[in-house]
C-alpha cells in the first residue's frame, strides 16, 4: 500500500474525529466525549450531561463518524501490523473470550464497581470472589491465587476491558461496566441464580456466549470439513459434538437442567438490542400509520424485548408476543416487576406459538380474535434457520396474512466487501446494497471492521443452527419463493440491522 493510501485512512480518521467534536461542542454548553477510564452503569443515574454525552455517541453523526474511526483503524493495523502478530491475536482469540467470560461468571464487575475509581487489589478480589462462590448450594470452598487473578485482568487491561491503577490494583472502566448486571455483591450471594433478572441482559449475552457458543464454535472446524459445507448439513451440528445431544439447540435449552440457560437465553436476546438503537426500532416502519388497536405479532419474540420498545412508543397499538411455550412460561416472572402496566392491561400479551406449524388465531383483551394480524414481525429470527426452514416460516405466515398484512424482517442484510456493480434492484432497496463508504473512500465498501459484528454473527448462526445472515439478493429470493415481494427496507446509517418490509404477492 502507498504512503498515500495510508495518509488517506489517516485523513479519514482525522476528519471523523472533528465531526464527533463539532457535534459535542454544538451543545449547549459543550460536552466532552465520554472517557474509556470512567465507567457509566446503565443502572445507575447520572448528571444530566453525562446522560446527555452518552446519548449524544447515537447521534447519527457521531455514530456514522465513529464506525469511520474503527473502519479506518483497523484497516491500518492490517496493513502496517507484522503479520506474525496479527496472525496470534486472531488464532488466540479465544483466550480473551474464555477470560470475558471467567470475569462475568465471577461477578467481577460488581465487585469492581463497589471498591469504586479507587479500585481493588488482585488478593481482595480473589477474596470476594471466594466469598460468593461460597454460597453456591454443593460449590467446593477453593483458595482462588490472586496472582492468577492478576493474569487475567492484566490481559483484558491490555485489551482496555478493565484498568490497572496501581500494581495488582484494578477497576472498572466505561468498558467493564457495560457487562456490570448492577446488582449488588449481596444479593449475588443471596440469590446467584438471580443475576440476570431486571437488567438490560448484557451480562447474560455474555454468559451464554462465553459458555454454549463458544463450546460449539470450538467444533465448527471439525463439522465443516466432516460434511458441514454440504447443501444438506444439518445433521451432525456442532451442538451435537459440544454437548452429545442430537437435538437442536432451543429443544436442547428445553432439557431438564438446561433451566438456567434458557432463562439466561431470554435475557441474553433482550442484551442483543443494543445492536441497533432504540431509534432505529421505533422508525424502521410505518407504525404510527396503523388503526388504533392493530395487532402486530411478534413471532419468535421470547421475553418480549422489542414489544416493550415499541409498545411505549405506539401506546395505540396491540402487541402480541409469540414464543414456544416454556419461553412463553418464563416472559412475565423474566421482567419482574417492569412494565407491569403493559402486560396487565393487555397491550402487550405472550401466546405459545411454535412458528414451524401452522399459525392459530387467538385471543387479545379487548380485542377479540385475531386471525389476520396487521403485521408480522420478524426480528432476528430468519438468521436463525437454514432456507428451507425459513421458506417454511414464511410460508406459514403467508397462509396466515390477510390482505393487507404486512411482513417486517429486521435481520442483518450483509453487504459485499467489494463493490456490487451489477445489483438489479429496484429503487425502493437500492439502500440495501449501495457501498457503506463515500465513494473514492480508502475505506472497504462495506466498512471493514466496523461491519465485523455483522459478519460474526454470521459465523454463529453457521455454528448455532446451519443458517445464516444473509444479502439482499439471498433475501429477496427467498421472500418471493414463500408468496412474499419486498417493498422497502431501511436501516440507520452505518448500520447493518435491516427493516425490511414485504407485501403478500
């Protein structure tokens, strides 16, 4: 790569950073960026500026300009990094992931944010730690080595997960407290089984990654060569060779002793909303278009998440969430005391709907029967299924619309990492496949690392169920192959989440 090519990057960077300036200081008064080494606790309130500083990061500039930043740096580091180095951390990968997860399950974070800025020694938090896994019914009591303690962190420290004030000495910044759960120590060694209710579910989208996925992705490998990259490789999924079960993964969450993983799944898919915006959520359709009480069905719901966003939003609307029945069982205790007013007044109500059979009328409060919905959501469910499963859940659906019911996908839509010169689409998802960058960027057409999210969780669908995510041409296709055409699809700048919204054909 020329000198040139690498000053452009830097440009790119250079500029991105002045936009996110130029927004912050437009504030009255001006605001400053948030800092990596201050925490923020979602579960806990703040000065109004420092609420408003964390808000301003979704601002679409900031957002659009800091998805530059990332994109350009790690395109940077690619080129000038020795490959040696490069080809470690990618190899080893795995390491600060089993660590991530070691730190999570150890309530780490929570001890962490109670010693406060001032931090906590490698021996006091091997201490406390103790002291909780203490309380586990049949846990063996063990002398936890601070100096392993310190290992560990050091690493995630390096990786900027946590800080090293002094020697041995850590403490939480804007990066660990992401994963805090917010609840205190004590009630960790009351109720350990207790962690994930009532939190924003990042702490157990941890666990559950640290744990199932990251088993099954350590097998991957072995799958694919032994017949995974056929056209028909369900059989033989690595769930089977991590876990010696031939179920499929939600039949397996629903075995006797798999309780906890379930009930930690429902929280974990709640945590997955930070992958889009709340805003995105709440413009990504037309919903303020519906008659008062119309009912949108949101298949594959789980704990209701997305219900919740938007029943606030559209008070005027009726959501009904659908789920398999032991899901359905455990939504409202899942929510504890939140959103009460929601649930008991009917605006938003779970119904046990296995979405691989036949869609059933039911019954919403004050409503009645619904046989034909308004909408259809579909919110991160199609990735989860291979094409013909997804064929058969569309089609489904499609049996079940009425007229004028609508059908709402909000999957990634992964672009191309090089320019689509021959996309024939038509206008109304021309957004759908244009380039990520302005053109002539130095930047990939589909921003690189900052899409990297995107394409991972491509991998895990791969690993999880045999499925994918999938372009707008694979989309598109198999939409129409199920009775469905495509309209429109929107999505945020930067951002690979898509609404995409199909008619009955």
């Amino acid at each position: 790569m020329p000198i040139s090519d690498l000053r452009a990057l830097h440009a790119v960077i250079g500029q991105a950073i002045d936009q996110i300036e130029k927004v912050y200081q437009s504030q009255s008064p001006p605001l400053e960026y948030p800092a990596l080494d201050v925490p923020y606790y979602v579960s806990q309130k703040h000065a109004p500026e420092v609420d408003k500083a964390e808000e301003l990061k979704l601002d679409p500039a900031v957002f659009s300009a800091a998805n530059q930043i990332v994109a350009a740096c790690g395109q940077l580091t690619a080129t000038v990094h020795k490959p040696f180095f490069q080809l470690v951390e990618v190899m080893n990968a795995p390491n600060i992931t089993a660590l991530l997860h070691f730190v999570e399950q150890n309530h780490i974070p929570e001890i962490l944010r109670e010693a406060g800025p001032e931090g906590l020694s490698t021996k006091d938090i091997a201490t406390k730690v103790t002291e909780i896994r203490a309380t586990i019914p049949g846990s063996t009591p063990v002398d936890i080595d601070p100096a392993k303690i310190g290992h560990i962190l050091r690493i995630l420290a390096t990786y900027h997960w946590v800080r090293e004030v002094t020697p041995d000495v850590f403490t939480n910044n804007r990066l660990t407290s992401f994963i805090d759960s917010g609840k205190a120590v004590e009630q960790l060694k009351v109720a350990p089984q207790k962690k994930y209710d009532e939190t924003d579910g990042v702490a157990a989208f941890v666990g559950m990654s640290g744990d199932e996925v990251f088993k099954l992705m350590s097998r991957l490998s072995e799958w694919l060569v032994n017949g995974g990259l056929t056209t028909n490789a369900t059989n033989g999924l690595p769930l089977k060779l991590a876990f010696d079960t031939p179920l499929k993964y939600y039949e397996w969450l629903e075995e006797p002793g798999n309780e906890w993983r379930l009930t930690r799944f429902g929280h974990a898919m709640n945590g997955t909303r930070y992958w889009e915006v709340a805003e995105n959520i709440i413009h990504g359709f037309p919903w303020e278009e519906l008659p008062k009480d119309s009912v949108v069905v949101d298949i594959g719901g789980g704990i209701g998440s997305v219900s919740v966003i938007l029943s606030q939003a559209y008070p005027h609307l009726r959501f009904a969430v659908e789920d398999r029945a032991p899901v359905v069982a455990i939504a409202r205790e899942a929510w504890g005391s939140k959103h009460a007013e929601l649930f008991d007044s009917g605006r938003v109500t779970f119904h046990p709907q296995d979405f691989l059979e036949e869609h059933q009328p039911f019954e919403v409060p004050g409503v009645g029967t619904v046989s034909e919905p308004s909408v259809f959501l579909a919110r991160a469910v199609a990735h989860n299924w291979p094409d013909k499963d997804v064929k058969v859940i569309l089609s489904i659906l499609r049996r079940a619309a009425g007229p004028h019911t609508k059908l709402l996908l909000v999957d990634n839509l992964l672009p191309y990492a090089c320019v689509d010169d021959k996309a024939d689409l038509d206008s109304s998802s021309q957004g759908a496949v244009r380039s990520l960058v302005p053109e002539g960027s130095p930047l990939l057409p589909n921003l690189g690392k900052a899409s990297a999210n995107g394409y991972i969780l491509d991998i895990s669908m791969l690993g999880l169920f045999d499925a994918k995510e999938r372009t707008y041409r694979e989309m598109d296709a198999l939409t129409r192959s199920a009775g469905w055409k495509i309209t429109n699809v929107k999505r945020a700048v930067g951002s690979l989440w898509a609404y995409t919204t199909a008619v009955p054909i």
